[in-house]
C-alpha cells in the first residue's frame, strides 16, 4: 500500500512540473510562397537545452519533421516549408503539445 501511495505522490508531482510550449509566431515569408518562419517558447522545462520536435503539416498523410533546440531563454525559432500552413510543437520527454496555423 505505501508503495502505490508513493507512486501517486511521484506521478503527480512529476506532471506539477511539466514543461510548456507554445507557437508565439508562424507567419509566411513572402506571399504566395511556402516558406515560413516559426517560432515559440517552451517554460517550466526539465531539463535546458530543450529539445523540441515541430510536425508542419501534421494533420496529413506526410507531414514534416523539424528538430531544433530551445535556448537557455527557452526561445526557438526555425525556418519550414507549409502547403497547409498548420504546424504542432512538442518538447521531447515531456507531454507539453501546441498546435498553430500560418497568419
């Protein structure tokens, strides 16, 4: 019983702590082109530097993969292509998950 009691107590103070992330831009470089910049922030991360995984295109049969690394500061930024224009972010190890679409 002391054993379940304290797996609870580590399940839940581990997901207190959980990172966060969010898109704060995702705008075309040029109009009618596919070219985009991305950016975000991630916060309350385990661990620095913080390694994020960014789906362009996600809801499709062949979406992108970028892998790029958030700063100390927790900013990143990347350059992608989009035909859709909808992006996911997620950082690795961790549940913290955002969707965005192109403005």
């Amino acid at each position: 019983m002391k054993s379940i009691m304290t797996i609870a107590a580590l399940t839940l103070m581990t997901s207190a702590f959980a990172a966060d992330i969010k898109i704060t831009s995702f705008n075309f470089v040029r109009s009618g082109e596919p070219a985009a910049e991305l950016c975000g922030e991630v916060s309350n991360a385990t661990s620095t530097p913080s390694y994020v995984r960014v789906a362009v295109d996600h809801k499709t049969a062949r979406p992108a993969i970028y892998n790029t690394i958030a700063g100390a500061d927790g900013r990143f930024c990347l350059s992608v292509i989009t035909w859709r224009g909808t992006a996911e972010a997620s950082v690795f190890g961790e549940s913290a998950r955002t969707q965005s679409f192109v403005k």
